[in-house]
C-alpha cells in the first residue's frame, strides 16, 4: 500500500504497522455489518504482538476481540429507544414515580449508552428530548442523592429539567476494629468529596444543592437566553452562602465551528469570555459550575466534548477535567499527583468510560530533597473512571487496553518531541501509572475477585506494561460485599518491580477518627499503603527504583535484593504444583507451611564491635588479622555499602516441609558497578566458608565489572593543571601540581598520599604532582589479590560442598 505522494516527491510507502491499524479502524465501522467471528483468528493472533511497532495495533486488535462481547451499537440504539418509549408510555411528567422506576430498571440493565443518548437528546419529539435529558441527569449524577426533578419547555422553545440534589457516600468505612470480608460492608459514609480544580472541597450530604440542564439549538440560542437559564436556578437563601449549584447546556444539534489551530481551546476561550460577562449573576445564584456538553468542529455521530468552568476561576475552563462530567471528576483522584507539575495532556471519551493521560514533572524541592540528581524526566498518569450501575469483568479490560492505547500514543510523541529537541534517543520513562475507578455501587463482588482480575490484566499485558513502563496498576471499584450490605470503596494496587514476580495489595477506605485511610485486608502483611491518608500524594521515586533502573541499564540485570523474591516465588509454585497433584489425598498430603521462604542478610562486622578504619567498621587488614566474623543481622534491604551480598536462606518445600538452608551470595552491580575490591571478596570468602562449615549448598549470582581499578577521589578533586594557554585549553597542559596548603594535607604525613616536586610559576609556589599514591583502600593491585583468594575458596567449595554459579549479567573474569 502507498500513500500519496508529497508534492514533487515519490510516493512513501506505508509501514506495515500503519496499514494493519487502518484496516483494524475499517473493520471497526464495518463491525455491525458482517460476521465478526470471521475474523477471530487473525484478530487473536495480532493482539499477541508485543514489538513496540505494533503497540497500537496489537491494542486496537485485542479491543476489537472484546467488543464482540458487547451489544453493537444499533442494538444499543435500539434497546434505548425502546426503554425511552416505555417511559413516555407511563407518563409525561418528569419524575413521575413509576416513569422514574423505568428509567432505574434500563439503568440497572447495564447498557451503554454514553455514545447513544445524545442522539435522542436532539430528537424532534419535544416529550423524547425531555426524558432523554432526564436520563442524562439520572445516570450522571448517580453516586449523588437525587431529590427531586422536575422538566418543561422554557423560553425560545428549549427543553429543560431542574433538579435538587445532594452529595452522596463516598463508600469510606466508619472507624472499627480490623476490618474482614464479613464485616466490611456494614459500614457507611456519610460524605461525599466534590473536587474543584486540586482541592477537594467536603460538602455534607445535608446541603441541598440545585441544578438546571437546558438543550440549545445552538450557541446563539444559548448566549441569547442565558440570563433565563440562570434565573432556573433559585436564590440561595442566606447571602454569601457557599456557591454550590450547577448549569448544564447541550449544544447537539450540530457542530460548531471553530477558528485556530486547537478547536478546543478555541472554544474554552469563547465561552470563558462569554461567562465572564455574567459572574456577578451566577454569583448571586450560588453557582458553582457550567458545563457545556457540544460538538466541535466534528462529526456528531462521535462522542461530544465536555467543558467545565467553574467559579474559583472566574469562570475560567478548569482544563483538568475536560472531557469528563463534573460529578464524576473527583473519581479522578488528582489530588494524588500534589508531588507533580501536572498537564491535561490528552482525553478519550468511550461508551464506557473516561480516560485522561497528565503529564507530570515532579516538583523541583520535593525532587531534590528524595535525593533525584540530573535531569528529571516526565511521567505520564493514566486515570480512567467508569460509571455503572452493574460490574461486568469485560468492561475492565476494554477500559485497561483503552488507557494503554492512550498511553502507547503519549509515550510515541514523549519520544518524537524528545529526539527532536535533543538529538538523541529519549531516556526510558519507568514510573508511568494507571488508575482505574469503577463506580458500580449496586454490584456485588469480593476482593477476591477484584484482586484475580488485577492480575490477570497484568499477566496478559506484561510485555507491553513493561516496554511502557507502568510501574503500578491501580484499579479501585466502588462495590458491595453483599446485597444487603452498603457499598464500599475497595483498592487494589498491582505491581511488578522485578519483572518476574507480580505483587498485589488490596485495601478498603476507612474513617479513622477525621480521617480516611486506607485499610489493608491482609494484617499479617500490610501492604506499602496501609495506614495512610487516601489523599496522601504519589511517592516521586519508588523504594530501589533506581537501583533497578541501573541493574537493568547497566548489564540487563536484576537489582540483588530482588533475587530474593523470586526464590520465594519458586517456593510457591513448587507448593502450588504439589497440591494440584495431591488434592485427592489431602489427608496424606504435606501441609504448607505459613511461611515458605526465610532470608537474613549476612553481614561483616568486628567481634570487637569497635570501629576500624574502613567504612563500616572494618578493613582487610581486621579481616585478615581474625579480627572479623560473618552475622545473621536483621535489616532492611539495600543497607550494604558493599558490592557484595550473601544471605542464610532457608526453603520449605514439599520434599522437605522442615526446611533445608543454603547460602546465597551475589554482586551488587549497582555499587561502584559491581567491581570487586577487598571488601567484596571478604564477603565472598565469609559467605562461602560459612557454606562449607555447615555443609550446605552454595549459590552465587554473577553480574559484575571484574577487580576495581581504583581512582584517588580526594586528590582528584584536589589537584590543578598549568595549561599552556589559558585561554585555550585545547593547547595541552604542562603539568598538574597542588598548591603548598594542599600538598601539606597529603604530601607531608607519615604515608604520603603523593610525591610532589616544587616549581615555581613566576612567584607562585606549586608542587608538581610526580606520583598519585592515593589514601582510599582498594587503589592498586590488592584488589587482584583477594580475587585470587577467592578463587582458591571456590575450589575448596567444589570440592566440599554443592556449588552453583548463574551468571546473570555482564561477567569479568
């Protein structure tokens, strides 16, 4: 396939990444005309693709697959229309009670029709427009308490519903004792946030609260009876009350057009200007908000755009929530991205939901004071919120490929805009996030649930999880333990730092005394977020995030630490595999110990427990001297300060429930590169003859950079260079020299860490640097030393005990 030709140039010709996503987008128009099973086959194996040249069509086709599942959109046409009929049948009036019942059953019907209803929105039936309005209010206002509405016709022929309404529960648990599956959803919330901009503002379920959603013809219509439109809204009672109701306008009828490079700019300029003219009005009304739902410049079979304003910008756009309704824009959850810089960088509207991508740049003092050096780089969060009334685990995964569809595109032009400012490859983004938030209040579900679907999204997408770098998922759901329970917001947070082993975590949002935190459901093993605020801010670098960056970057490795999880993952499985065999002889059968798989960190230290001269106390001469011994010590990980590893390690399999130990000793490729210096063997040599001593297995993971050729830091830092020309470098130097002040600290002492010759340049005192001697330890050739030694215990140990080396990145020597 070809492209046309540029002028005066040769036709390009497509890549074949290009011409599969626009026959996958044929496909898709043409899906309700023909038989898609045909095509189940191919769509099946194109959504196996991991090469990033097909990220997009790979996500395009596994859409496409799921979407199968799902009515088409005549049918949901169709189902609408029939549902709108029967409402109409039982009654004209708005908010009838058995017209209102209707509506709630076609709602608790699950079907989507976000891209449907403003089809009937503009219909010619007067009666058809105004339930049509009326189901919009119903369904968009779900998670709020609706009081009452009422509907007509105002001036200039515009259809209307006014309605009264409160902030509804946000499902947080009121504070108790630790919670379980049983008891959890016996609790309720008696507050709801409302977000404006980043700053949630709590307004009580008490508060009534008024809103108007008016259809327009178009623009003119609107700007020419906006002062009736507001006065629907009626008066707050008590002056200064806070601003707390609402206006929605609908502009369907067709699209309108636009001048400027960025139709929606253009018209969030247009009706900014426009509101500003009435702020003193809607002030005087208690508004808080203006929505605008329209079709700009485009096509309006497609989706509308949406456009809020609110008062605490004048009524100037707040562009963060474009595209989504405002009383679903708390569910965006922004205010965890207070750490960041954030920009509304892109929106998706679907028939299920909303997805937006913000670019984020992490505050500069917040950076510096995590101890982030160079250049920081963007990341791009991904929230995606969907209302329904009933959970389908379909709808899932359509929204998670959705938000890695946008994703996939972001992270393209991330990388076009960076090689194009700098000439040069753009640098991995590694903490991406995706967040999705199911309200379904109705639907009954277990965490178990919630938690197995989780993962499996993370198992079926991993390859392209990995490659965008997404370093959490994030999928919180807005449900019911059971029918006659009331809802609670459950969270699972999914993630797979190693690559290898995934880890979830899964929480309920509970009141503790003013506060909502979140509340780990599994107490023996609290998860990172156990505890804390449900507001408290995104960490800007994760626990050993950069150890594992440079591992990877470095020599395609594991960060060590990590190994450790992935032993204990083995474990598991074997225990896993073993029960699957021995289900039907599960009286005979072993029994799975609690815990599986132990670990402590074996470390160095004098027997004295005084200091030394090294830097964690000890040095090779103490090693040397007898003065050192080998110690289980509980701690954290990544405390070494040596390149050198080594762990007790104890496994619990089905072949020996009891227990068997083994040492592990591995590199440490993120310090000083992994090299070997004194210290490292002595670890190694320890480590080893402690194996040897107890006749246990061995293990050594391999990744490093061979002996360490040491460099002279404090002389470095120190010495000068006498250039031939100062003025231009690039004529060579004469000679390096320290000044008189400096070669007193290093030069006279009773182990000079130089020798020097003195020179005078004109009447200035130096002296010439003649040899580097250095102070720090593992300089010279002592480092080759201890390899030797090392290499002598590992043929002790071959000879004595069983002995394992997996080289698992760069290896020298």
């Amino acid at each position: 396939a070809t492209a046309e030709s540029p002028a005066g140039g040769m036709p390009r010709k497509k890549s074949p990444s290009s011409t599969s996503l626009a026959s996958l987008l044929e496909l898709n128009a043409m899906s309700g005309a023909m038989d898609m099973r045909l095509f189940h086959p191919v769509l099946t194996e194109l959504g196996t693709f991991t090469d990033k040249q097909y990220g997009v069509v790979s996500l395009e086709a596994r859409k496409l697959l799921i979407e199968q599942n799902l009515p088409s959109l005549e049918e949901r046409r169709a189902k609408l229309a029939t549902a709108l009929g029967d409402v109409l049948a039982c009654s004209p009036v708005v908010g009838f009670s058995q017209r209102v019942q209707k509506m709630e059953d076609f709602m608790q019907s699950n079907v989507p029709i976000r891209d449907v209803l403003p089809d009937f929105i503009r219909h010619d039936d007067d009666a058809m427009q105004l339930a049509s309005l009326e189901l919009y209010i119903r369904q968009t206002y779900i998670t709020h308490n609706l009081v009452s509405l009422s509907g007509g016709t105002m001036e200039d022929k515009m259809p209307f519903i006014g309605f009264t309404f409160m902030s509804g529960a946000d499902g947080a648990m009121e504070a108790s004792s630790a919670p379980s599956t049983m008891d959890l959803a016996k609790m309720a919330s008696d507050m709801e946030s409302d977000v404006e901009g980043t700053v949630y503002s709590r307004i009580p379920t008490g508060v009534s609260r008024e809103g108007v959603f008016v259809k327009c013809t178009s623009w003119e219509q609107f700007t020419a009876n906006f002062g009736a439109i507001i006065a629907k809204i009626p008066a707050p009672e008590r002056k200064n009350a806070e601003a707390v109701n609402a206006i929605h306008v609908a502009c369907l009828d067709a699209p309108m057009v636009l001048e400027g490079d960025s139709n929606e700019e253009a018209f969030a300029a247009l009706a900014s200007s426009f509101l500003g003219g009435f702020t003193d009005s809607l002030k005087t009304q208690g508004v808080r908000r203006v929505t605008f739902m329209v079709y700009i410049n485009g096509n309006i079979t497609d989706l509308p755009s949406i456009f809020t304003f609110r008062l605490k910008n004048d009524f100037g756009e707040d562009s963060l929530f474009r595209n989504i309704e405002p009383s679903y824009a708390f569910q965006l959850d922004l205010l965890r991205l207070s750490n960041f810089h954030i920009k509304h960088s892109d929106s998706l509207q679907t028939q299920m939901g909303n997805v937006h991508v913000y670019s984020a740049m992490p505050k500069k003092t917040l950076a510096a004071q995590a101890g982030l050096k160079g250049p920081l780089l963007e990341r791009f969060f991904v929230r995606v919120v969907a209302i329904a009334p009933q959970y389908q685990e379909s709808e899932s995964e359509r929204l998670f490929v959705e938000s890695l569809n946008a994703l996939e595109l972001k992270m393209a032009e991330y990388e076009e805009v960076y090689t194009a400012k700098t000439k040069k490859a753009a640098p991995p983004l590694t903490s991406n996030h995706l967040f999705l938030n199911i309200v379904a209040p109705n639907t009954v579900v277990t965490p178990t649930t919630m938690e197995e679907v989780a993962s499996t999204l993370m198992t079926r997408y991993s390859d392209k999880l990995t490659r965008l770098g997404v370093a959490h998922f994030e999928l919180k759901i807005v449900c019911r333990f059971s029918d006659e329970t009331a809802p609670v917001s459950l969270r699972v947070l999914a993630s797979n730092p190693t690559r290898y082993v995934l880890k979830t975590e899964t929480y309920v949002e509970k009141y503790e005394g003013a506060t909502t935190v979140f509340k780990s459901l599994n107490p023996t093993k609290p998860g990172i977020w156990d505890g804390k605020d449900i507001k408290f801010p995104y960490e800007l670098i994760r626990p050993f995030e950069r150890q594992r960056a440079a591992a990877l970057n470095s020599s395609d490795t594991l960060y060590c630490f990590d190994y450790l999880e992935l032993f204990a993952k083995s474990v598991e499985i074997a225990w896993d595999n073993y029960e699957a065999m021995t289900k039907t002889k599960s009286e005979s059968a072993q029994r799975r110990p609690a815990e599986v798989f132990s670990s402590v960190e074996l470390v160095i230290k004098l027997k004295s427990g005084g200091l030394g001269a090294g830097a964690d106390g000890w040095t090779l001469k103490d090693f040397e001297a007898g003065d050192c011994e080998l110690t289980p010590t509980p701690r954290t990980s990544g405390q070494n300060d040596v390149g050198m590893v080594a762990w007790l390690c104890t496994l619990r399999t089905p072949e020996y429930p009891a227990g068997r130990d083994m040492i592990l000793i591995s590199n440490d490729i993120t310090h000083i590169q992994g090299s070997f210096g004194t210290r490292e063997d002595c670890v190694f040599q320890a480590a080893s003859q402690m194996a040897r001593a107890r006749k246990i297995p061995r293990l050594y993971l391999a990744a490093n950079s061979g002996a360490r050729i040491g460099l002279a830091k404090t002389i470095r830092d120190a010495f000068q260079v006498a250039w031939n020309n100062v003025e231009n470098p690039a004529e060579g130097f004469k000679y390096l020299y320290l000044t008189p002040a400096d070669y007193q600290k290093f030069g006279v002492r009773e182990v000079p860490a130089v020798k020097c010759k003195r020179v005078f340049e004109g009447e200035e005192e130096r002296w010439m640097l003649t040899d580097v001697i250095g102070e720090e330890p593992d300089l010279g050739v002592e480092n080759l030393r201890g390899s030797g030694m090392i290499a002598g215990e590992t043929c002790r140990a071959y000879k004595d005990i069983f002995t394992l080396t997996l080289v698992t990145g760069r290896s020298v020597g």
